[in-house]
C-alpha cells in the first residue's frame, strides 16, 4: 500500500514540475519526484538501488540549480 502513496507523490511531484512556471519550483519538484522514486525502490527491497537513486537525484537537482544561476534566473 505504502508503494501507491509514493507513486502518487511521484506523479503529483512531475506534473507539478511540467505545469509550474517558475524554475525552481520545477527543479524542486523534480527533487521531490527522484526522492520519491527512491521510496519506491526502498519498499520493494531494493536498498542499493534506492541509495543511489536519492544520490543522483540530489545531485542532478543541485547541477541544475547551478545552471539556473549560471543562466540568469536568480
């Protein structure tokens, strides 16, 4: 049951991400989706998995932070 409620925090989190006008809102949510996903892998037993899925996720988020600076949106 607990795989629905992070698969729902995955959907909302990405369609969240597609409709949101402000970038760093956008990459928050994307944040929150990786996060979420890693929730998933964690209920289904895959821990290695869901480790490094929360690494990446976090760093994609801060690269893209980093070129939304770099670009001018701050």
């Amino acid at each position: 049951m607990i795989v629905w409620a992070f698969a729902a925090v995955t959907m909302m989190a990405v369609l969240m991400a597609t409709f949101v006008g402000d970038v760093r809102r956008a990459i928050l949510a994307l944040w929150v989706a990786g996060l979420a996903i890693g929730g998933v892998y964690l209920t289904i037993g895959a821990e290695l998995l869901a480790i490094v899925q929360w690494i990446v996720s976090t760093l994609v988020a801060i690269s893209f932070v980093f070129f939304a600076v770099m670009f001018g949106e701050y």
